[in-house]
C-alpha cells in the first residue's frame, strides 16, 4: 500500500472520531457546515449505525448529539443509489421516533440535521454542496410563515423551518479543488484525503494532528489497510459491471439498428398477424425476416 500521510474521513467516521478526544474534529466539521459553533457532546447507537464487521463498505454512519440536544446524522455514500433521497428521509424520520419517548409531548420532536458525504453524482446539479430545508411559503403573497410570538418565546424557535429536518448534500466528486472557503478546505480533505495550503478551516488542525497513519497503532493500521482493500475490490467490480453494460447497450443496439433496417414498414404488419394469432414461424416467412428478429419485435412491443 503507498504510503498515506492522513487516513480518510469516511474510514475516521467509522473508528476514530467516535472517541471523546476527537469530538474536536467533529465540531470543526460541523461547525464549518452549518454556520455556527456546534459542540458534539456524545456518540449515540441507533439500529443504523451500530459498528458491524459485516457492516458493508459503502455506507458509513454516525450518529451524534450536540450541546443544544439536537440530532446530526452523517453519511458518506461511494456508489449510487436511485432512492438516496428516500433512504435520507427515512433515517431521519426513524431517527426522531427512536429519540422520541413513549408519552413524549411533541415538543421534545428533536431537530435532525442529515449531513450525506457522497463520492456519486445525484440528481441533476452542478454544485458540490446542496441545502434542503421545510419552508412554508404563501402562494398568493409568496410571505415565508414565522412562528406566533407565543411559539417563539415557548419554542426558542423563528421559523418552522428550525423544526423540521435539514439535509445536507456534499457532492464531493463534483468539488474542482479549489477551496475559496473554510467549508472548500473541509470538502478538499474529503476528495483529496490531504490538507489544502494555509488552511483555516475548524477542525482541520486537528485532522493533521490526529488522523496521520503512521501515528496509528499496528491494531488500525491492519484495519486501514484492509478497509482500502475492500473498497478497491467493490469498486473494480462496480467499474467492471459497469463497463460490461456499456458494451452489452452497444451490441444491442447495433442489432436493434439492423433489425430496424430490415423491417422498416414491416412492423405493423407483423403486429397484426400477431393478433390474429399467427404463429411465429409463419409471420417471419410472410415478411422474409428471421424467426428471431419477428420475437425480438413483439417482445419490445410487449407482445411475447
């Protein structure tokens, strides 16, 4: 293995940033994302994130409390998922319901934040750091909705909006490398398992203090290096049926396409000799194609 001067956050997530003495890390971190001092207090367990050997290693999660009693998941994902937002949605939700006691009013509803590292491309966007928030907006005068003045006083809140679940989205691939904020110098360490210079970010000291390699004990050394392993073998595989995919998608089209050049005008009629219940066999020799050719044909028309 060539020699890494930082272990990667996604593997720190798991092990090392779990303990008390790097809760400094942490804070940074969040702080940097979320535009205000945040101060982890405790690790907690929930069926989500409890540690696993067979744990797989594409989905990582942490799950934390901070001074305020507010929830903050993190999630680093490496291999797409269609239902992401989904699965965003229901680790918050289940999030709220584990921390919410039998007999609870609804006000003790702890604020989650979900905060997903992710090394694939997501829905359709050009940025690398996406917000999504409730906001309650009027439709004819467009007025976004404040709490009551009782609210506020009873809730410590302003807006609905402070209750309900933020997402963070940090599309890390997407990031150019070029950090023009405390939060860049943070997503630069996430692509680049490596410090910009003259950072400034909070936490980041730390991560150069506390996340070198060769610090670490032979214990996790052993588990760093077979943690890169694995994620090598998932990803060659994953490049590997990929690249098949692609090959298939072209030789079927080339077929598709010299299909659809024999049979140009053909079609309808093998179509409708189908529905007059005309054997395969003998629609192919009234229209001089290959028996083959006309199943393919009713397949794709959801005749076969």
């Amino acid at each position: 293995m060539a020699n890494r001067t930082l272990v990667s956050f996604d593997w720190a997530i798991k092990r090392l940033l779990r303990q008390k003495a790097s809760f400094g890390i942490l804070n940074g971190f969040l702080s940097e994302l979320l535009l205000q001092d945040i101060s982890v207090n405790e690790i907690l367990e929930s069926e989500s994130n409890q540690e696993d050997e067979d744990d797989k290693y594409n989905r990582l999660d942490l799950l934390c409390m901070d001074a305020l009693g507010d929830l903050i998941i993190i999630e680093v994902q490496f291999y797409e998922e269609s239902d992401y937002f989904h699965r965003c949605l229901f680790a918050a939700s289940k999030v709220i319901t584990e921390y919410m006691s039998k007999g609870d009013a609804y006000r003790e509803v702890k604020k989650v934040y979900s905060i997903n590292i992710l090394y694939f491309d997501i829905g359709h966007g050009s940025d690398y750091l996406y917000k999504g928030m409730v906001d309650f907006r009027g439709l004819h005068q467009n007025d976004r909705l404040e709490l009551s003045q009782n609210q506020k006083e009873k809730f410590g809140k302003n807006f609905p909006s402070d209750i309900f679940p933020e997402y963070y989205l940090i599309k890390v691939n997407n990031f150019n490398n070029i950090a023009k904020s405390m939060m860049d110098e943070w997503i630069y360490f996430l692509k680049n398992t490596e410090l910009p210079d003259n950072y400034k970010a909070k936490g980041l000291s730390l991560v150069d203090s506390q996340l070198k390699y060769d610090s670490m004990d032979i214990a996790n050394k052993q588990k760093y290096d077979h943690y890169l392993k694995e994620v090598r073998i998932s990803q060659d595989m994953l490049e590997t049926a990929e690249s098949k995919g692609k090959i298939a998608g072209k030789i079927e089209g080339k077929i598709e396409g010299k299909i659809e050049g024999k049979i140009e005008g053909k079609i309808e009629v093998i179509l409708a000799l189908n529905d007059d219940k005309i054997p395969t066999s003998q629609i192919a020799k009234y229209v001089q194609l290959p028996e083959e050719d006309v199943i393919h044909i009713l397949s794709i028309h959801g005749k076969m």
